[in-house]
C-alpha cells in the first residue's frame, strides 16, 4: 500500500520553524529583561546608599561635598530612570515575542490537526483496502473450496 504522505509538508516545515524563531526570540527578549532589571536594582541600590549618606552626613561635611554628592544623586537618579525605561521597553518586547510565539504555536497546532485528520483518513482506506483484499482472498478461497474435488 502507498506510504502516507503529507500534502501539505513544506507548510508544517516552515510553521514549525517559525515557532522555533519565535521561541528564541522569546528567550531572548527574557535574557533582557532579566538583565534590564538586574541593572535597574543595581542602580537603586547606589542610589539609596547615596542618600543614606546624603541625609546622614555630619556637620564637618563641606559644601563642596555636599555639592559632590547632590550631584552624584541626581547623576544616578537619571540612571535609574533610564534604566527603568530600558526594564519597560524590555518588558514590552517580551510580551510582544510572546504574543507572537502563542500565534505561531497556534498555527502550527492548526496545521498539526489537519496532519493528524488526513494520517487517519489514509489509515481508514489502508485498512478498508486491505480488508477488500483479504475479502476477496477469501472468496476465492472459498470458490476453490467448493471446486475442489472431494
């Protein structure tokens, strides 16, 4: 009996490999958020321990220190904004390649389906065929039993 073959192959080929694209772009855009937020509370970590210093430093502190460490603050308060802002974006872009990794999970489940419905419309005519066979070998059997001289 003929092999089972797929028609539409090439299309569950190329799904598939979208979905794996659409996977590491996935674990990717994960990497980066995960170093985007590693970095934002490594900066809000300075930042605090700045103005733990900033509020508890002691009547010998000059003004020029001060001055120092106003700055640094500010200086790392735009730091941990722009880091806050990379987090964002990083959080966004994995919600995107999880979108996109979901549809293209889905359209390949869809094609996945279809293979499986037409695997077993061949198996049913396999089957039907061979039993036609098997009935028609019977048959002749049969005949030939029934010619046979006794």
């Amino acid at each position: 009996m003929k092999k089972f073959k797929f028609s539409m192959e090439a299309v569950r080929f190329l799904k598939n490999k979208i979905e794996e694209e659409a996977a590491q772009k996935h674990s990717r855009a994960l990497v980066q958020v995960s170093k985007a937020r590693a970095e934002l509370a490594e900066t809000e970590k300075e930042l605090n321990a700045a103005a733990l210093m900033q509020f508890s430093s002691n009547k010998k502190t000059s003004a020029r220190e001060l001055a120092q460490l106003s700055q640094y603050v500010a200086t790392l308060e735009k730091l941990r904004r722009d880091r806050l802002e990379r987090c964002l974006h990083a959080e966004k872009d994995v919600t995107l390649a999880r979108a996109a990794l979901e549809k293209a999970a889905r359209e390949r489940e869809i094609l996945d389906r279809v293979h499986e419905h037409q695997r077993k419309a061949h198996n049913f005519h396999v089957a039907r065929q061979e039993q036609k066979w098997m009935d028609e070998l019977a048959q002749q059997m049969k005949r030939r039993g029934v010619m046979a001289p006794v």
